[in-house]
C-alpha cells in the first residue's frame, strides 16, 4: 500500500475510534440526563445561580454524594457549568431549555429515559438473537410510564392546536357529538383530553395491555368523565360492535403483531365519510434512505429492542418502528383505504399524520 493510501487510513480509523469514545461518553450522559429528568434535579437548577452540590441536594432533598457524582458527569459533558473555584455548579439557561419540564415539548430529558428502559431488556434481546423470538410487553421495566410522558410531549402539547385541525371538520363535529376510537391507546392521555374538551361525544380506548388500561380508568374516573371506555382487547381480532366516526391511532400500529389486519378492522370500523388519524414514524422503508434521518440509529435501536421485538413475541410481523412510510401506505391501501393525505408538522421531527377518510 503507498504511504498516502496508507496515510489515510489511518486518518480513517482514528476518526472511527474518536467516534467510537464519543458514542461511548454519549451514552453515558443519556443515563444521567434520565436521571436528571427523573430527580427534577434540572427543573430544580433551571432557577438557581451557581450553586454547591450541598447546596443543590438541600434544594432537591437528594442525597449529595450521588448529586456530586452526576454533577461530575455532566460537567465533563459540557451540560452543566462548573465556576472558577470548581466547587459551584449551574444548568446554562440555554441547556435548561432543552432539558426541563417548563421547555415541553422541546425536552429532551424525556426521551433520554428509553435508554435506560431499553437496556433493561438487554439480556432477553441477546437471547432473541442467538434463538429468534420477541420480549414481551410485560417484561419492560417502565415503558408504558415512558410512553405516556412521550405523549405528553409529542402529541398532547399539540393535540387541539395542530393535530387535530389538520382532519377535515373534525372539531365541528366532536363538539356536536360523535362515536371516537382510539387504537393502541395506552394511558389513554389524548383520548382523556378529548373527552373532557367535547363532553357530548362518546370515546373508546382499546389496547393489548392491561396495565395501562387500569391507569387510564383510573384517571378517568378521577376526573369524572361519564363519556368515556377503556377496555383490554387483542385488536388483531376485533369485533365490530360498533362502527366509529372518528379513529385515532397516535405511535402505535407499527408495532402490533399484525397490522395489516388491524388496518382492515379499522376500515371496517369507520363509518362511510369517516376519518382514520394516524400518526406514524416519518422514515423510509430502505435503510439507504434513511441515512441523513436526524433519529435514524435512535429509532432502529427503539424498533431492535421494542417495537419489533414485542410484535414477534406475539408470533407477529415484526415490522418494526421504521417499517416506513412506504409500507404504511400500500398496507392501508391494502385495507381498504383510498383517500390518504400525509401531513406534517414543524415541531415534530419524528413523526408524520396519515389523514384517512372512509369513501
């Protein structure tokens, strides 16, 4: 190999290995800013000047040893800014914006969170490899909790103020009163909002986990809402009892066993004129398009060792979270669909809407 060949790669590979310690100090402070977001210990210093890491525990009711260390590793990480006598700490108005509860849905804080959510399946996702399989919904320590808060941000910020506007005369008719499914619904946050904001509309959620259908009952029911009905239902074989005006499905039909078949008993659910929302992961269905995807490793790393795994566990496709905006339209086309717009939305980096009406 000539010298300037030879040069070269070894440019190269140091670049990699540079990268390789930057992947690593990055995942690193993907813990600790989940632990941050989940201490408040951000939302605590968003207010403080520089402060000691006594100082700062006091303010939390913390223990400071521990408080110490995670100041250590985010001040080695350029989040938190260590002043001259090196004994005084601030969060940077310009990092709290991106890091507290008071920022919305421009935390990051709370997506940090699935790191540690996803590693705690580890284990079962080597197994997963080395013998095929899926990791079940119930083996996640924390996910639905994750998800909810997730929700929070991307959709409940939004919900009447964009999400919803963007289906033809839907809020007209939630006002007046119409029959409102909620595909995959979790904690049933967005559909909770709905029914306290259109009282003489009727709401339905429906997901494959029990547990997050006990928190949204019991939500539900603290807030009083007569209008709306959770249940725990298997949608791969769903039963038409009733046929619905308006159908929601926010993050959560890629990772079903079988969306395909979901996608038809929604299509046979919706009434004529009716509207199906989707909103999905805006990806494309070929890695090779997907490389200047500013979440792309994210989101394979998500579909790894989630979405994919908890819809094979069922003996299901195992789509996948970047199952791809391709795939997605040609299997609601598939069901029965038609009339299908996709839109987007400014704030939202991740996801796309599927406007679906019934004809």
């Amino acid at each position: 190999m000539c010298k300037i060949c030879n040069d070269f790669q070894n440019i190269n590979q140091d670049a990699f290995a540079d990268n390789l310690l930057d992947m690593m100090n990055m995942g690193a402070l993907s813990l600790m800013v989940s632990i941050g977001h989940r201490t408040k210990l951000f939302d605590t210093m968003e207010n403080m000047p520089f402060a000691s890491s006594d100082e700062i525990a006091g303010e939390t009711g913390l223990n400071e040893r521990y408080v110490r260390e995670w100041l250590g590793a985010l001040t080695t990480g350029g989040i938190i800014e260590i002043d001259v006598t090196g004994k005084r700490f601030r969060l940077p108005p310009e990092h709290a914006a991106f890091l507290t509860r008071s920022a919305g849905s421009d935390n990051i804080g709370v997506f940090s969170q699935y790191i540690a959510t996803l590693g705690s399946v580890e284990d079962r996702i080597v197994d997963c490899f080395k013998n095929g399989g899926g990791v079940s919904y119930d083996e996640f320590n924390r996910f639905h909790e994750v998800m909810a808060e997730d929700s929070g941000q991307s959709v409940l910020s939004s919900l009447f103020t964009d999400i919803l506007p963007l289906v033809p005369g839907v809020t007209s008719k939630l006002e007046s009163g119409i029959d409102v499914l909620d595909v995959g619904c979790g904690r049933g946050k967005a559909l909770i909002r709905m029914a306290y904001k259109y009282p003489n509309s009727r709401f339905y959620g429906y997901d494959y986990c029990m547990e997050p259908i006990e928190d949204a009952i019991a939500e539900a029911t603290k807030l009083g809402l007569k209008n709306i009905y959770f249940e725990q239902r298997d949608l791969t074989h769903y039963q038409h009892e009733r046929q619905f005006d308006f159908i929601t499905a926010f993050d959560a039909i890629h990772d079903q066993a079988r969306p395909d078949n979901i996608l038809r008993n929604i299509y046979q659910a919706l009434k004529d004129g009716g509207y199906f929302l989707m909103q999905d992961i805006d990806a494309s269905s070929n890695i090779s398009e997907n490389m200047d995807h500013p979440l792309g490793p994210l989101l394979y790393t998500v579909s790894t060792m989630h979405c994919m795994t908890v819809s094979l566990a069922q003996n299901g496709m195992g789509l996948g979270t970047m199952w791809g905006v391709d795939t997605a339209m040609e299997m609601l086309k598939d069901a029965g669909f038609q009339k299908i717009d996709i839109k987007r939305l400014p704030h939202d980096i991740q996801n796309c809407f599927f406007i679906i009406q019934k004809k």
